[in-house]
C-alpha cells in the first residue's frame, strides 16, 4: 500500500478515526494500530507478515532474557545471539542471490564450476527497516537505555508500526517506547506539524521526484551512451534532486501521519545538500540511519577513541558497511566505499590543517558546498546505475560535450534549481509554518489538508510510482 494512493487515503481515515476513539482504552488501541500495521504490510504480501511477527518476538523474547539475566556473559551471548538471528534472516533474504552469483562469477574465472543451490528469494519489503529497529530494541534493552517491556504487545506496535514499517525513519525504542505508555493526546501543534509534512510530502514525491524521475532521470540513466555530457550532468544533478525528494517526501509523509495518531518522530533529513563537509552531509542526510550506524556499529567499533588511523578505518568501514545495507549489488558497495574513504581523507586534511573546514569566510563555505555536492553526485552515480559498466558509461559520457542537451527545458531546469535552492531557506521554515496552520479552526484545518491533496493530485504526472527505498 503506497502513502499516494486512495487506497492509503481510505485506510488513514478509518485508522485516525478508530485510533482516536480508543484513546481510553489502551490495550484496545495498541490491539488495532497492530492490526492495522500487519494489514498496511499485508498489503504488499501476507505472507510476511509471519517473518515480520517471527522477527518481533525473537526480540522481546531477548529483552525478557536481558531483563532477567545478571551475569555480564550472559547479557552478551544473548545480545549475541539476538543480534546474528536479525542479521541471519536479513542476510537470507537480501544477500542470498547475491553471495551465490558472485561466487559462481568467481569460480568460474577460476575454471571450478559448480552447481549451486541458487533459489528464487523474494526480498521483504523493508526488511531492513524492521530489522534494524528490532536491533535497536534488543542493544537499547542491554545498554540500559529502556526497560524490557513485559507485554509483547507493546514489542510488537514499536516494530510493525505502519507509518515507518517499510522505509523508515528508523525509530529507537528508547524513544518509541516510552510514547506507548503516554495518555495519546491530539493537540494543536501535532495536527499543525502533521498537515504541513504529509503535504510537503506529497509534493515532493508526487511532483517533483515523479516528474524529474519520468523526464529525465529514467531515461538517461537507461542507456547513458546515448546522450551528451550535458544531458548527464543534468541527469546526475536530477537524480540528486529525485532521491532527495521521493526518501525525505516518504519521511515527511511518516512523521505526518504519526503526529496526527499522537507520536513524535524526530527529524530525517535536514536540508543535506547545503552540506559544507560530508561529516556534515551524513548529520543532515537520513538522519536516522547515519546515527544508527555511528551508535551500533562505529562506537562499537572503537569511534575515535583511538589513533588517528584507527578512527578513520573505523569511518570506513562503517560506510562500507552502510553501502552494503542499502542493496545486494557491487555498486552499492562502491558507493559506501567511495563516501568511507572520502570521510577518511577529510579527516586527514582536516586534522592536517588544525580541523579549519573552510566555514570562517563565505567563499570557503561556499566552495565546500560544491565539492560536497559534486562528490555525493559522483556517488549516486553507482548507487543509480544497475552495474560496473553502466557506471563505466555515465563517466565516460560527463566528458563528451559535443551533443546538444535533449533535455534542458526550463522546466526541468527550473525544477531542479528551485529544489537545490530550498536547501538554503531557513531550517526552521517547516515548523513555523506548522505553528501558523495549527493556529488555524479545525474546519479550515481539514479544508486546508483536502484541498492541498486535490492540487497535488491534480498537478502530479499520472501514475503512482514506487518509493525508491522500498528496494532497501
């Protein structure tokens, strides 16, 4: 079920009315938003929702185990053990093809052929999403960040809950939690903040991702041999633009929809493109997995806490890490490899030059600007293209301006230059804009949603395109 459809439409409203009636009753209401959360991820294929089960209950069964153990090594193997089964069961399901066809490749340069057991293993959608927060649960339980929760019910609302199920934000349980046993109250600013994002959202899917996704991007990423540089400059600028747009609209869409079912989700994306540094790209960009990855895997891995070569392995390779997540293909892999030794290198020269990041002066800021872009740029690249080669060609393509642009309207232009520009307003514009409309009566409130839903609907392209992270 896609946020941008009726069927969605149809399915909030009667979970927002439900939602509410049952505010007095708690048990009642985290009984439905379950339900109606397995429903939502049924949607796609029901026979899911087991794994999604199986995965909430190996958790909570771990947070009972961590609760009752006092042992130090007994704490660890269960923390052990629960984390290698979520990593087993996403491993199966997104690396299993993956892991054989690269092996077969490798035999078969090697002249040892062998019959594998390849099978056909249809990915979950977000699978990596709800794994992840159940190994956020389960190390938040031993770190003694929030209690063992005693009712699996509770468990199961915190990973299945529908708003972020299939491509986040990735929510912590120590901030989830705590909101289910919270009185659920619908006030002003939430309704305010839920319009706006869910709006906001739809925009940016629906309009600007799906346009620059059909007019350009599709196209030129099929067969980039075909175009000039200028069309794959602009295609590569798009692409930056269309990713942004379709994750943090699916996002916004998310937080909206949890705030006016009375739970606040922190923020996913913070303008990243007007990132002076890719240290601060990845504080701005899908926020809450760059944290997830800095709290699970960097600290654990040492953080910085030793030498200057340690720290910037230890940045590496929860990159390389993080490109691995993100799909089972070579190319997701070049581009966490490409982000992990960039990182690596602007730490050097950072610390080489006494950490000055070109921040003191408008013209240095401005030139970190560009060359972050440009470098996040050169990353998508691989993470867009289906191989190697198709890569290979983009690059190869960038350097061939003879071609006249095919694709340089000014709506295109004016599409992707206005996009970039909002990355430079205020930080704060989408709250105090969901301040003023939460100042508004309710039935402007809901004049104001339902108009804004048929302008959307009306000024899209036709069609109801996937949210690029479903894939993930």
């Amino acid at each position: 079920m896609l946020f941008p459809t009726l069927e969605f439409g149809l399915f909030f409203v009667v979970v927002f009315g439900v939602a509410w009636e049952l505010r007095h009753r708690e048990t009642g209401r985290r009984l439905f938003l379950v339900a109606a959360s397995y429903f939502f991820y049924g949607w796609w294929d029901w026979r899911f929702a087991g794994l999604l089960a199986f995965s909430s209950v190996v958790n909570y069964l771990a947070g009972l185990a961590l609760g009752g153990f006092k042992g130090s090594l007994g704490r660890k193997l269960t923390v052990g053990i629960a984390v290698a089964l979520n990593l087993s069961v996403l491993g199966f399901f997104k690396y299993y093809g993956f892991f054989l066809e690269s092996l077969d490749e490798f035999l078969h340069v090697l002249g040892w052929q062998r019959d594998l057991p390849f099978m056909q293993v249809i990915l979950p959608v977000g699978i990596s999403f709800f794994t992840f927060q159940g190994i956020s649960y389960v190390v938040d339980v031993y770190r003694g960040h929030v209690a063992a929760e005693r009712q699996l019910l509770n468990v199961l609302l915190y990973i299945s809950f529908f708003p972020q199920l299939v491509a986040g934000p990735i929510v912590r349980a120590a901030h989830f939690l705590p909101q289910i046993h919270e009185r659920p109250r619908l006030t002003r600013s939430l309704a305010g903040l839920g319009i706006v994002l869910i709006l906001s959202g739809l925009v940016k899917k629906m309009v600007i991702a799906n346009y620059l996704a059909t007019d350009l991007v599709d196209p030129v990423f099929f067969d980039p041999s075909a175009y000039g540089g200028l069309d794959l400059l602009l295609g590569v600028y798009g692409y930056a633009v269309q990713i942004y747009c379709d994750f943090s609209g699916y996002s916004d869409i998310a937080i909206g929809t949890a705030a006016l079912l009375g739970f606040r989700f922190n923020d996913n994306f913070n303008q990243p493109y007007r990132a002076a540094s890719l240290r601060e790209f990845w504080r701005r960009w899908h926020i809450s997995l760059s944290s997830w990855l800095r709290d699970y895997l960097y600290i654990p891995l040492g953080g910085s806490r030793g030498s200057a070569w340690a720290t910037r392995r230890n940045v590496f390779l929860t990159m390389f890490l993080g490109g691995i997540w993100h799909g089972a293909a070579w190319t997701f892999v070049a581009w966490g490899t490409l982000h992990g030794a960039m990182l690596g290198i602007e730490r050097y020269l950072a610390q080489r030059n006494g950490d000055k990041r070109g921040g003191s002066s408008p013209i240095g800021w401005l030139g970190g600007v560009v060359a972050t872009f440009h470098i996040v740029c050169a990353g998508w690249i691989f993470f867009r293209s289906e191989n190697f080669a198709a890569a290979g060609a983009y690059f190869a393509g960038l350097l061939d301006w003879g071609p006249p642009s095919l694709y340089g309207s000014p709506f295109i232009v004016g599409l992707i230059g206005l996009s970039l520009a909002f990355h430079f307003t205020p930080e704060r514009l989408p709250l105090w804009l969901a301040k003023g409309v939460a100042g508004l009566p309710s039935p402007l409130l809901g004049a104001l949603l339902g108009g804004g839903l048929l302008l959307i609907w009306w000024v899209a392209p036709p069609g109801v395109a996937p949210f690029i992270y479903f894939q993930f």
